[in-house]
C-alpha cells in the first residue's frame, strides 16, 4: 500500500460523547490522502469501543493503548510513529470542516517555507451551538510571532505541520515535575518551532472548536498553574526564540521587573529579523509588535513608554492617513 501525504495525531483521554463527531469530520474530508492515528491515555467512558468502530474500518490509521502518557509525551510517540510528510492537528471533541485538509495542503505547496498552517476556528459550546469568539487569532507570520512572545497564539488543533521541521526541532516534550505537574506543551512547542521556522494561519475558520469547561487546558487556568507553565517554557526557550541569553533579562522582562526594557525589545526585533526578515524599522512600525512590548513593562519604565508611545501615535497617524 502507498503511504499517504497526511497523517492525524489525536491523543485523547474520555473522548465521548464527542469523539464520534470529531471521526465523522476526518472521514467527511474533501481530501482522502491520510491515515488517523490516536493515543489513548487511560480512557474509561467507551473511547477504545468507538475507537474500534471507526479505526481501522472507517477510516484507516492505528490506535494506541496500554501505556497512559501526558499530552505532551502522547504527542510525540504519536509523531515517531508517523510515516507521512505532513501531520495535522486536532482534538477529540473539535470538528473539522470538509475542506480544512485540502485548503491546507495547498498553502503549504504554494508557500514550501512555512513549517506550519493553522487557520481561525468557529467557537462552540459543549452542546455544538456557535458562541461569541473569545479573539481573533493572528494570520501572518511575523503577527503570530510577535503574539508568541506572550502566550501561544496560533490555535493547536487546527495546524498542518511538516514532520521535518517538527523532528528538527525535537520533537514534542513534557517537562513537568512533582513540584511542577503541569507543563505548558503548546507553548513550549512554538516558542521552539517559531525559534527555528515561519508558521502562518489561513483567515478562515477551518475547525470547530469546542470550549469545553472539564478539558485539561481550562482546568490548568482555573489552578493558575497555567500561568507558571508558560513562565517556565518561555525561560526554557528564551535565547533561541527572542535571543536573550540571560535567563535573569528574561525573567525580569517576562515578571515587568525589568529596570529599562528598550535595550532587550530592540534585541528581539533584531533577532527575530534573522527568523523572518523582516526589518527592525518595518517592525517597530507594526502594531502586534508594539502592543506586545508594552506588556512588558514595569510602570517605573518612563523611558520605554514614552518611546512605545511615540511608536504608537505613529501607527495611528499611519492608520488614518
């Protein structure tokens, strides 16, 4: 047999009731040239049984069992077994549109530099119904990196990725602890894809996704153990994504302690027009950027905010003209 172009990674743990819905959008695809692969973390509401139903003989693909993991760890065996070029994201309670597989696949034959695709999502509910979306995702790729310096920002399970580019970057990892339980895996994994690619994100929503109260990402930011999570992936990839050597810079930058923050947001622009190209000038003149950088400033940073003010007043005249 041929080896398909695309190959989903779902890991799931208590998919029902909304597994069967997720499979039926795979299976509804315009696009047929894939296998589904899903690793089952302990699940114990009738995933395996829907598994079997759907996995090999609806849809082609393997499931794996017996060996619970973390997402983060679940992400990357499913990456090892992968045998196709191309990965696509998604969740066991979201819903692809029909042609999310093809719309993607085309974009990144148009543009071979992009590691990754993402695109904009429509939001539900647990019971399906659209709701009011939360934001709105950034689409280019130097609005998507500079959102990144903050939180992830280019929606997981709607992403193609390229295999290459995931191994390159070695894979997905999880690095929790007793004193840490919690590691923020997404973000982790773009700081380190965006430290070393380009990514985009299509303007149209190619996924339903669902908002689900008991899901682990929403549990983690009731905790506030999110928040911990994410300060610690940034410190972990700070040098390759923003080029900050100093953990101690980073941080300070990250906590809004630092005592003059200009110097360091003129860095990562620096370094950031190494990883896509554009120019230090042409970003300070863009808004994600600016926005972004304000973030980070202590309120004693007289100086950095009258600078980003000056910056800004610039962008609304540009905006008006």
């Amino acid at each position: 047999m041929s080896v398909p172009t695309v190959t989903w990674i779902i890991p799931v743990l208590n998919g029902m009731p909304f597994l069967p819905e997720a499979l039926e959008s795979i299976r509804r695809q315009t696009c047929q040239d894939h296998e589904v692969l899903v690793w089952d973390n302990g699940s114990t509401d009738g995933t395996l049984e829907v598994l079997r139903e759907w996995i090999p003989t609806r849809l082609p693909g393997r499931v794996f069992t017996g060996e619970p993991l973390s997402l983060g760890l679940s992400l990357r065996r499913l990456v090892e077994q992968v045998r196709t070029p191309l990965i696509a994201r998604m969740d066991a309670d979201d819903i692809c549109e029909p042609d999310r597989l093809a719309e993607q696949i085309a974009h990144l034959k148009k543009h071979p530099e992009l590691a990754v695709i993402g695109s904009e999502r429509t939001s539900i509910d647990i019971s399906g119904q659209e709701m009011p979306r939360r934001s709105v995702f950034p689409t280019s790729g130097p609005d998507i990196r500079h959102a990144t310096l903050r939180a992830p920002r280019i929606l997981h399970p709607s992403v193609l990725m390229r295999r290459k580019a995931i191994l390159e970057i070695g894979n997905y990892q999880d690095h929790s602890t007793a004193e840490h339980p919690y590691w923020c895996e997404d973000y982790d994994f773009w700081l380190r894809i965006l430290g070393h690619h380009q990514v985009a994100a299509l303007p149209q929503p190619l996924i339903r996704y669902r908002y689900n109260p008991a899901s682990l990402t929403e549990t983690e930011m009731r905790l506030n153990r999110s928040a911990n999570a994410k300060r610690r992936a940034w410190l972990m990839n700070c040098e390759s994504f923003a080029g900050i050597s100093s953990t101690s810079v980073a941080a300070r930058l990250w906590d809004r302690r630092l005592f003059l923050a200009m110097p360091v947001i003129l860095g990562i622009a620096r370094h950031f027009h190494k990883r896509d190209g554009l120019s230090v000038g042409d970003r300070l003149n863009m808004e994600s950027f600016v926005r972004i950088s304000q973030s980070y400033l202590r309120r004693e940073d007289i100086v950095t905010r009258v600078w980003l003010r000056a910056l800004s007043r610039k962008i609304a005249i540009s905006y008006n003209e």
